[in-house]
C-alpha cells in the first residue's frame, strides 16, 4: 500500500526463560510518530537480541492513524476490543493531537484502567497530559517537551514539572521529554528488565546513546565508550559529569575511586575502553558544546569554565572529537536551533 506505514503489533513470543513483558503503545489522530516508532524499535531490537518482550498498538478505534506529520500508522486494536489487564509497560504517545485525546473519556478511561495493573506506566514528551487527565500523576514528579511546560504546570497544578531531565522516574511512572528522549527512557526500561549489556546491544544496534546524563538540552555521551562496571568506576565517571571543568587528574580521580593511580588507570580503562584523560576531554568538550548552542559566553570563558585553560587549547580538542572548530560548531548549531 503505497504511502502508508504498516507497524503492526507483533506476535506474542514466549522466552526461554518464561517471561514475556507485554508492551502496549497508545496513539490517537494527530500523535507524533517519533514517541511511537523510537520506542518501539529498541524494545523490538530488545526482544530479538535477549527476548522478553512483546508489542502492541492500540487507538481510540482500529485501522489507519494519522500522526501530526501525515503519517499513517495502523493500530491493530482498538479500546473497546484490547482487554485494559495484563499489560506490564503501558507507553502513550506524545504529539499536537493530544489536546483533543485527552478530552475523549472512551480513551482517558482505558488508559486508567490499564495503568490500574500495570507494572509501569510511561509518557513520551506531551503524552503525560494523557496520564494527568487519567488522574495517573497527582503529587508526582514528570517531565515533558520543554515547549509544553508551561501549560502543564497551568493546567495540572498537582502535578510537580521538572523539564529538566531528558525522563524522569517517580514510582512506577516514567515519563520522558521530547520526542527522541522516548529512545532514552526505553533504553532505560529494557536495562531494567534485562540488564546494563542487553541495553548496551541495543544501543548499539541502533547507533544510540545508552545513557545521556544531565538535562534534555544537552549534547549526550555517546557511545565511544561502554558503560562502568563497578562501583568505584561509576564514581568517577558520575563525578567527571558532575563538574567537568573541575580538576579531574589521574591522582584526583584515583583519590575518588579508592584506588592507585595505576590500578585506576587499568581499570577504567578495561571498563570504559579508553584512559581517563582521554574521557575527560572528550565530556569537557561536549560540556562545552552545550554552552556554545545555548549560552553567548565567548570561546574564551567557556574554555576557562570547562577545564581547557584557553581557547587554543578547546579549539584543538574541538578539532580532535568534533572536526570544527568551536566558532564554527557554535553557528552551525545555534542556527539550526534558532528554526526548531
């Protein structure tokens, strides 16, 4: 059928260890098609590399479902013919036509219902003010598209908004913020069902980010580097994000974790696979790359906040990750944000 798009839901497939989590996703006309097929796909890639979970779709009514951007996308199941029981993740898609979704009680009365036995309940970007109006996040703690903050926060006094984290978790709510934090928050999902490796294949198989520490703005770690495998690794690795301009020297770090410095050195870099120095620029630099986009502070202030010393010193580690130099990133970036 030419120019449609066909996600259908995907046949239960019990696993080898007995488990298979049911995942439903709720569209309507008018959601954004990113919340759905993001999402989808890691839990799909999820399945198909560890097993352990199954997908389905589901509409106010069966059929077609026009996204924002004209993309239709079928819904195996409608609300009135996909028993509310039995689901573990319920995840409810973002997008303009949530506005007019929330206010259809057919749809607000399943969700409440299945939320009702579900082990989790999630929102990508403006989809929690389904949740709110389902009366799923009173007193709680959610994020959502930035652009949206305001009026939730109008709209939804009971709710407690913090657009700051790319998801938030509070109980067994998640919600994420825009569009492609709903990657995140599933990536986060399936590394609590199946564990920090599967989530990392995952990641990789989709050229993802497996986590992205910090705010929703900001440009994320990525994936040239696996994740700490012990406690002492995490530390640094939590601390070198908590302030990347501070002084982080192999002694510093060393002193952090609880180890020598040449036990630190082998360490972090057999669970990391690269030496602290190394991932020390590589998180300056990304710091430096959101103050760049979102901040006015010359090249110069920015180089003495994030530990470079001076801006021929950020210039030539820009040039090393990124292949520009800071000026140029800076207007090729801040352009494209000033059109989103």
């Amino acid at each position: 059928m030419c120019g449609v798009c066909v996600v259908a839901a995907i046949r239960d497939r019990p696993q080898a260890g007995g488990v298979t989590r049911h995942v439903v996703f709720v569209i309507y006309e008018g959601f954004q098609s990113l919340d759905l097929a993001g999402p989808l796909e890691v839990f799909q890639h999820a399945d198909r590399l560890a097993g352990g979970h199954s997908c389905r779709i589901v509409a106010p009514r069966p059929g077609l479902v026009r996204s924002s951007s004209g993309l239709p996308v079928h819904a195996a199941h409608g609300v009135a013919d996909l028993d509310p029981g039995g689901i573990d993740t319920l995840v409810v898609a973002g997008g303009r036509g949530v506005d007019r979704a929330r206010h259809d009680p057919e749809l607000i009365g399943w969700i409440a219902s299945a939320a009702a036995d579900a082990r989790r309940i999630t929102s990508v970007c403006s989809g929690v003010f389904l949740l709110a109006a389902a009366g799923l996040v009173d007193g709680l703690r959610v994020t959502t598209h930035w652009g949206r903050a305001e009026q939730l926060v109008r709209e939804h006094p009971e709710v407690r908004v913090d657009c700051d984290p790319i998801f938030v978790r509070d109980g067994r709510v998640w919600t994420s913020a825009g569009v492609t934090a709903g990657m995140d928050l599933a990536l986060a999902l399936v590394e609590a069902d199946l564990g920090r490796e599967a989530a990392h294949m995952v990641a990789r198989e989709l050229v993802l980010f497996l986590r992205r520490p910090g705010s929703q703005s900001q440009f994320s770690v990525g994936l040239w580097a696996a994740q700490p495998a012990t406690d002492s690794i995490r530390a640094v690795v939590s601390a070198i994000h908590a302030d990347p301009g501070a002084r982080h020297t192999v002694a510093d770090l060393a002193g952090c974790a609880g180890l020598s410095t040449r036990h630190l050195q082998r360490r972090f870099t057999a669970e990391l696979g690269t030496p602290p120095a190394v991932y020390v620029e590589r998180v300056r630099v990304e710091a430096a790359q959101r103050a760049l986009v979102e901040g006015e502070d010359p090249v110069e202030a920015i180089a003495r906040r994030y530990g470079f010393g001076t801006a021929e010193t950020l210039r030539r580690a820009f040039h090393r990750h990124a292949g520009v130099s800071p000026s140029e990133y800076r207007a090729r970036f801040r352009s494209a944000r000033e059109y989103a």
